[in-house]
C-alpha cells in the first residue's frame, strides 16, 4: 500500500467515526415532554404554585461508544463513565445479558429503535437487566430507542434502581422504550427524585418475585410520565406509587389487570394529577387508594398520614372495571371532566373530600362514615 492510498484510508476512518459521532449525538439527545396548557391553568387554580415539575437529565453528547451484539455493554458503559460522560450506542440486533448491568452517572444507552436493538435475558441473568445500587449515587442517566425483553424466568426485574433517602439517585429519563416479559417487575425505582418516562410500553411483567407489577415507584418525588402503556401486568397492578409526591402522569394507558390497575398509598404521597389516564378491564379496582401503613400493612389504620392527599383526575376514563375507585381518606382532591361506567361501583369514598366537576358516573358513587360501612367483597388490604 502507498502512502498516499494509507493517507486516503485514515482520513477515511476519521470521517466515518466522526460521521457516526454527529449522528448518533443527533438521535441521542432526549426529546421534551409536551405538557398540556390545560394540565398547567388546572395546576395553578387548586394547588397555586406548589406543584415541582421533574428534571431532565444532562447529557454528554461528544463522547459516542458503540457497541455490537456480540460485545460487552458494561465495559462501554465504563468507558464512558471514566471519561465524565458519554453515550453507549448499542447497534442493531439482540444483545444477550448473561449477568447485570449496571449504570452509572452521566451515560446515555442508546439504541436504533425498539425494534432493531433487542436487549434479551440471558439464561445465567438474575436480580435485574439494568441496576443501580443504593451506593454511589448516580444522576444523569438516559435510556432511549430500544427494548428490553425477559423470558418470565427466574426473579429478574428489567430495570431496578435502589437509592437511599439521605443521598437519593436524580434525573433517570427512559424514553422510546419497551420493557416486556419480566418475571419481576418491569421497572422498580426506589428513592430516586426527578424520573422521566415518555413513550414507553411497560407490560407482561410480574409472573414471579412477590410483587409483580409493570412499574412500581417507592419513595420518589418528582416524576412525569407521558404517553406510556401499562396494560397486561401477569399478575400485579400496572403502576403502583408507594410514598410518592409530585406526580404528573398524562396520557397513560393500564388495561386488563388480574388485581388493581393503580395503588397510590402510603405517608409522603401527594400532589398526584391524572391526565387522560384510561384505565379498564380491572378485576379488582382501577384506582385503589388505601390508607395503609407500608410497615406494617396488616393492621388497618384509617389516617390520612397513610393514604394519598391532593389528588387532581382530568379528563381521565375508568371503565369496564369491576371497581372503578375506592379510596379511604383521601382530601383536598378533585375529579374534572372525567368518565366512570364499571360493574360495581364507580368511586367508594370513606371519609374522603373529593370534589366531583363535570364529570360522569353511570354506575354511580358511594360514600361511607364508617369502615363498618365499606363493601365486604373489597379486602381492605388488596
């Protein structure tokens, strides 16, 4: 080979790399969320100013790291990490995970589409696809454009993130994701502040591990999620929020759950606007708000301390479901422009202050003063 040809070769390689670079930097920036001028003048007319949206996350774009199948994602991951940041580009294809993965700060995994880049469970895989550990505390973490699929063996959640209260993990974004078939939960996020899901399908979780549901949030402030599809958990809820404040779920979908479609529940939880939420074909409750103490949920305790405050639903459709809600000292909430038609009961409310505005209910309310009162085929610890 002359010099010349050698020249033309490496100035060749180091335009393709930089090619890939500005591409992949293109795709891998997160796209906002869209909030709805409607959700906003809402906002401001019951809470005023106490409502705090979630963070995004920050993003190192320059530093690109791909990764074929049949490479290792966790040394890309690294890589990136060692260097202050980057994004993990995972090529086309199914990327078998025979042990964890686990993320770190200031790295975006990316992929080329839900469908072309395909994260499998492998067969010596436990615990979790992704995890985060209690320690150290990671920030900054996009996931975006591709799938993570299970087999439904094993105790395997798809993502799994511990944090702790003094030193909680912040700005986790996922975002043009499927996370499907895991034997666990789907996604489990546990002290963490500032989560965004945006265009996700999180369903057929849940057949093993205790828990079972697509997504399940403990102890998180500040969460959005838009446009996700929460149906068909194997045999948990479809999203549960346990001591969660400041959410904003908008557009969201949970259908045909084996036991409740939502649980919010819990001390802390708060501030919680349901945004043409559709919610239908529950066998138990669409919407199960009970006043249960996470620690020692056995013994009943009828204190708002326990149960969600600050409830707003717009526009939300809960149909179809044996329950549509039941909710136990629930206050200071409200239900705007929204359509209940269930088998039984559209909303059981004991000692709750809820304000119905321009909304539908066909099968028709009931309010209780008393637990006495309270329907002997709903458990009270469902």
């Amino acid at each position: 080979m002359t010099t010349k040809m050698l020249k033309n070769r490496i100035i060749a390689s180091i335009l393709a790399v930089m090619l890939l670079a500005s591409c992949t930097e293109t795709k891998s920036a997160f796209t906002k969320v869209t909030i709805e001028s409607e959700v906003d003048s809402i906002m401001t007319a019951k809470w005023g100013n106490d409502f705090k949206h979630a963070d995004y996350p920050q993003q190192w774009l320059d530093n690109v790291i791909a990764v074929e199948p049949n490479e290792a994602i966790q040394a890309a991951i690294d890589k990136a990490s060692e260097a202050g940041g980057g994004i993990v580009f995972l090529k086309e294809g199914v990327h078998i995970l025979d042990s964890t993965i686990t993320l770190k700060s200031n790295v975006t995994i990316l992929g080329e589409g839900r469908d072309k880049t395909i994260i499998q469970q492998g067969v010596k895989l436990d615990e979790a696809a992704f995890n985060v550990e209690a320690k150290p505390t990671i920030t900054d973490v996009l996931i975006k454009d591709l799938t993570l699929k299970g087999t439904r063996s094993g105790k395997v959640n798809g993502i799994l993130i511990r944090g702790r209260n003094e030193n909680r993990h912040k700005r986790f974004m996922l975002q043009n994701i499927d996370v499907t078939d895991w034997s666990a939960q789907g996604v489990h996020i546990k002290r963490t502040n500032h989560i965004i899901m945006d265009n996700c399908n999180f369903q057929f979780n849940g057949s093993h591990g205790g828990l079972y549901h697509n997504c399940y949030f403990l102890y998180n402030k500040y969460i959005l999620q838009s446009d996700l599809d929460m149906s068909f958990p194997l045999k948990g809820k479809g999203c549960k929020y346990t001591s969660c404040e400041f959410v904003l779920a908008q557009r969201c979908t949970i259908k045909d759950t084996k036991t409740n479609g939502i649980q919010a529940d819990h001390e802390e939880a708060g501030y919680v606007f349901f945004h043409k939420y559709h919610i239908s074909g529950c066998e138990r409750v669409a919407l199960w708000f009970p006043c249960e103490d996470y620690y020692d949920k056995f013994t009943y305790k009828e204190d708002p301390k326990y149960a969600p405050q600050k409830i707003i639903l717009n526009r939300c459709e809960v149909v179809n479901n044996t329950w549509g809600a039941m909710w136990r000292a629930v206050n200071d909430s409200y239900v705007i422009n929204s359509h209940f038609s269930n088998k039984k009961i559209d909303m059981g409310l004991l000692k709750c202050n809820v304000q119905m505005e321009k909304s539908i209910f066909e099968k028709g309310n009931k309010n209780y003063t008393d637990v006495k009162q309270w329907p002997e085929d709903v458990k009270i610890l469902w």
